[in-house]
C-alpha cells in the first residue's frame, strides 16, 4: 500500500511539476490589440511559459530580433514567420520578392523553422484569388532560400474547409476542388522533408454541429469509438482525418503540423474560460503522449479583431488577457505557482521545490 501511495503522490508531482512540450507552440501577434503590449513585454510573458516555438503572421524584423533577444540560446527558440496572402502573386511573379524575403531573414536564421506562405489562401471568403499564384510562390520562397543558404522549410497554413470527408476520421479525403492546388505543394513539401500545416478548430465543428457533437467530446474530455478505432477527443478525430487526406495522395511521409488551435474564452455561450482551459489542457496532454506539433490560438487576446460586432469571439483567443495576465491556469506552463499562504516560487524556484519534495519523500 504504501509503495502505491508513492506512486500515486510521485505522478502528482510529475503532472504538477510538468513543462510545456516541446513541440507545443504559440501564436503570437499584439498588433490588433486595443492598447498594443510592447513586444518585449509579450514575449517575456510566453518566454517564462517555457513554449519555445512561436507563430507569427509576418515577418517584422523588430518582433524577431525582440524575440530572439527574450529568449537564450540554449532555450533553441523556433519561429514560424509568414509572408502574408497580400504577397503571394509577388511570390509567384519571378524570384526578386522571394530573394528579399531571404535577405531580410538571413539574420535571423538559426531562430526560424518555417516561412509560411499565406494563411489559409484558399479559405472561401478570398474568392479563390490565391489559387492559381500558390504553388509557384512556395517553389519560388523554397528556392530563394536555398540560394540564400538558409536551411528553413517553407509551408502553407490551409483551414479545415479543405477536406470534403472528415467522418469517418479514417476515410478522411480533401475537396476534389483543392486537390490540383494541394497536390504540388504537398509534392514540394515532401521534396525538401518540410510539413504539411493545417488549421484545427473542434469549437466551430461543435457550434455549428447542432448538437451532434457533445461538450465533452469537443474539449477533449471524453472520447469515442468510430469503426473500432478510439479517439481520445475531436481534435484527435479531425487530426486523423488531415492525415488520412494527405495519405489518400500518397504523401504518407510527409509531417502535419496544426497551425492554429483554441478555444474562445467570449462572444458565445460556449465560448467560456472553463471550456478553453479545458480544451487547451486536454490538447496539451494529447500533444505531450502524441509528439504532434500544435501552436495555440493565441497567446493574447486581440480586441481590434472585430469591431462590429459580427463575429463576437475574434476577440477572445488568447490564452492571455491584452495586459498579459493568465486568463487560466494551464498545467504545462510553470512560470509562477502561488501557494495556498499566498508565497510565490519563479520558473527556477518551482522546478527546486518540485525537485525537494521528491527527494524528501524518498
């Protein structure tokens, strides 16, 4: 019994003692703040989480040299940044854009893993705009950085709307539509061993489902048996399903990374702190058993994302408030533990009493 009770209480310390994993990441943008945090003061807020991958939507050399600046060298910060859409056809029209794109991140080399070209350029709300310029811009970003001497992968951020069949998650199938546009970048993805990046919401599946989905299911606290094959929540179905559609083109070598993923904290009933702590704890466990690369959506809260109205929960992504305070607790991240008599233990002093009250159990 009492090597039981060991046992237990050491599981508890390991959980309460947990890190982020490292292939967990943040986005992170404070340009459509209300009242923008300085960039020095987010980045110190998701540095202390001990999330070393970050997700930006554009390539500003201030953001990245302030990144590279909060974070040491032994911390090996990645960073995913983006050429936004509005550049896509300068991408495709000859190799001068992307060889400035190059130049401008050669400085930054060793903190970036990927250029991301566009975000969800072939969203329906863009009218197709972006289709017909999208692989010429990945080959002519890939090549401008391989003449540059950078050793970055280059992706493409693609929504869920992609796939036509997502149910059952094993017969997964994108929309015959896409498949002439998704094929050759999937072909040079797999050319220059780069991932396939998709955008994963379980919320909207849920709200839009009319009640087929439940709660539960969709925050990753209960799971379902489809055809015999177990899915620990609705993320892990939908995640099956992008891997069966990139299988279904042959590409089965090529890795999924999930751009975007989170949970709204307002603007809907569902859309409640309790449901995102919820589905981004659930989410990060799944990330830590599974080794799937996940970036969060998103580390702050935006305000000036919708300003109408129209679409009540832009707002409210971040895991934290525009001031950077936590908006819940997440198991993973240890920047401060503040005990019951109100004491508080930094990232350093948190992980020495963890590491104290194992040795004095034994």
């Amino acid at each position: 019994k009492n090597m039981r009770a060991w046992a237990v209480l050491l599981m508890i310390l390991g959980q309460a003692c947990a890190v982020a994993p490292p292939t967990l990441g943040f986005n992170f943008a404070v340009a459509l703040q209300k009242n923008p945090l300085p960039v020095a003061t987010a980045a110190a807020v998701v540095q202390k989480t001990g999330v070393r991958q970050l997700k930006l939507f554009d390539y500003n050399v201030t953001t990245l040299s302030v990144l590279q600046a909060a974070y040491t060298s032994s911390q090996n910060l990645q960073i995913t940044v983006a050429v936004p859409n509005n550049e896509i056809a300068l991408l495709a029209n000859g190799t001068a854009h992307a060889a400035s794109v190059a130049s401008i991140l050669k400085p930054f080399a060793s903190i970036l893993a990927f250029v991301a070209v566009g975000n969800e350029p072939l969203a329906p709300w863009y009218g197709g705009q972006y289709s017909a310029n999208l692989g010429a811009a990945v080959s002519n970003m890939q090549s401008a950085l391989a003449s540059a001497g950078l050793s970055i992968n280059v992706t493409v951020p693609f929504q869920m709307g992609i796939l036509f069949t997502s149910y059952p998650p094993k017969a997964g199938a994108f929309q015959p539509a896409y498949i002439p546009i998704i094929t050759p970048v999937l072909q040079s993805l797999a050319n220059t061993n780069s991932s396939f990046m998709i955008n994963i919401y379980p919320y909207f599946a849920w709200r839009d489902g009319n009640g087929a989905i439940s709660l539960d299911y969709a925050t990753g606290k209960s799971g379902i048996t489809v055809d015999g094959n177990t899915y620990d929540s609705l993320f892990d179905a939908q995640y099956t399903a992008v891997r069966a559609a990139v299988d279904s083109l042959n590409f089965t070598s090529v890795p999924i990374v999930v751009g975007e993923t989170g949970w709204p904290t307002a603007g809907h009933a569902g859309a409640t702190v309790d449901n995102a702590k919820a589905y981004v704890n659930n989410l990060i466990k799944g990330v830590a058993s599974s080794s799937r690369s996940v970036f969060i959506f998103e580390a702050f809260d935006e305000m000036r994302k919708d300003t109408t109205g129209a679409n009540p929960t832009e707002n409210h992504w971040g895991v934290y408030y525009e001031n950077g305070s936590p908006k819940y607790e997440v198991a993973a991240f240890a920047p401060e533990v503040v005990t019951s008599h109100g004491s508080r233990f930094g990232t350093k002093g948190f992980f020495v009493l963890c590491a104290l009250t194992v040795f004095a159990m034994w």
